[in-house]
C-alpha cells in the first residue's frame, strides 16, 4: 500500500478517513491598498491654538500645456467625518473622482481651487506660479470665511510661503492677494495627500476642475489629445507637437518636442 507523506494515517484509522481529512485553510491575504487618511495632523494643528487649517495640493506640475491648480479644504474643530473612500486623486479613477466631488465640496467649511495660466509659468517660473495658485485659493476661500490660519502642504517644500519683499513683490502679480495680511504658517508633510483628509479633498477638487478645464481645451485644439492626456507629455502630444507646434496654451519656456520641418 502506498502511503501519501502528507497525510500519514493515524494508527488503526482506515486509508479511507484520512483522506477525506479537511485541507489547510488558506492564509488570509491583508489589503495591500492605502490606508485611509486622517484628520490627525489637521486635528493636532487645531489644538495648538488655530481656529482654521487648510488642506492643500497642486496638480499639473508636470504638463506640458495649461494651467498649474492649486486646491484648498478649509476645516476646524468642528469638522466631521470625511467621504467614505477618500483618498489621493492619483489613487482614484476618473469615475470615482467625479463620483466623490459632491461630497468633498459638502464636507469642508470652505473650498476653493486656484490656477496659474501657461504665461504666468512662462513669465515667472513654476515655483511662484504655484504660489500665486495657492494664494488665490486662498483669497477666494477668505471672501466666505476669513483668512485661514495654517496650511498643511504636501511635499516637502513650502512653495506657497512669500520670500522677503527684497526678493519678491508677490502682490503686484496678483491683485487678489493682500500684501497687509500675514502668511498662514505652513507645514509640510511628504505624501499628505495619503495621510491627511484635508489634503486628499483638496487633491480631488484640484484634479477634477483642472481636468475638465483640460478636457475643454481639447475642443479648441483636437490634436493634441487634451481629453485624455490632460496636457501631459503623452505620445499623442509629442507627435502633435512636432506636427503642428506649440498652442498659445503651452508652457513655451519648457523644452518642448520641435516642430518637424516639412
């Protein structure tokens, strides 16, 4: 009689029984998704005396065409429990992203989403073309609710705080920011966008409207795939770019594919 090593027979038990033994269960697989984000940080900064935090993200950093946008979801003590599902805008689907919208809009006290056009990056470089999308986030939040206190910003540089006025008149790029009024104070935080709720909102709300602005650009120039690739160096924009050049909606101070001469 042959005997299977892996199920030994117990003495006197028939061949028949212990083959019909239970098998092993299988191990338990762990979800290897994000864990969902908190308002811990948020929640920490409140405590130490601010009255209103303000979740912020950019997107469009790395396009090729149109705006940088910046968005802001300004909450306090008072804030209650975020959407269900929150997170990152990368980690969503555009379906679950637009899905998510109303909620996120409904769950801040206030929320707002600034941009810097492709002739302001041009003029003046990304880093200040993200502080003038912040800032106008911000000014647009503080017409309903007031100046906010602190920023928790992802990344681990602070972009949005103004340099000294030796440097760098800010204000007289953008009327809407009050040089009178102080800087939030900010702090950064590496992948915030994963770990604070405020900072997730923002994200969403930021891709959504940059990616519909995108999407309707796309009408005045069909050639360059704008509805899918949003401004992105996708393959269809490269090819785009080298059949028909540069669009008044490209960031022409970036080294951009050349135009093939026929």
């Amino acid at each position: 009689m042959t005997t299977d090593l892996g199920a030994p027979l117990v003495a006197g038990e028939p061949e028949t029984t212990a083959a019909r033994r239970a098998p092993r269960k299988a191990p338990v697989r762990r979800s290897t998704g994000p864990k969902p984000p908190t308002l811990r940080h948020e929640r920490a900064i409140l405590d130490s005396g601010a009255r209103f935090v303000a979740g912020m993200d950019e997107v469009g950093r790395g396009a090729l065409a149109g705006p940088v946008s910046v968005g802001v979801v300004v909450v306090d003590l008072s804030t209650g429990t975020f959407p269900k599902g929150l997170t990152d805008s990368k980690m969503l689907t555009p379906t679950a992203r637009e899905a998510m919208l109303p909620a996120v809009r409904d769950w801040g006290l206030a929320w707002a989403v600034g941009h810097a056009g492709p002739a302001e990056i041009d003029a003046h470089g990304i880093v200040v073309a993200l502080r003038l999308a912040g800032r106008r986030a911000l000014a647009q939040v503080r017409r309903s609710l007031g100046p906010v206190d602190a920023v928790l910003l992802d990344g681990k540089h602070d972009w949005l705080t103004r340099p000294s006025v030796d440097l760098f008149e800010a204000f007289d790029l953008d009327p809407d920011d009050d040089p009178a009024l102080p800087d939030p104070a900010v702090r950064t935080l590496v992948k915030a966008d994963l770990q604070c709720a405020s900072v997730a909102a923002a994200s969403v709300l930021a891709k959504c409207e940059r990616d519909g602005l995108m999407t309707g650009l796309a009408r005045q120039y069909p050639a360059y795939g704008w509805d899918g690739n949003k401004g992105y160096g996708s393959a269809v924009h490269v090819e785009a770019l080298k059949a028909h050049g540069p669009t008044p909606q490209h960031r022409r101070s970036w080294r951009l594919p050349e135009r093939d001469e026929a």
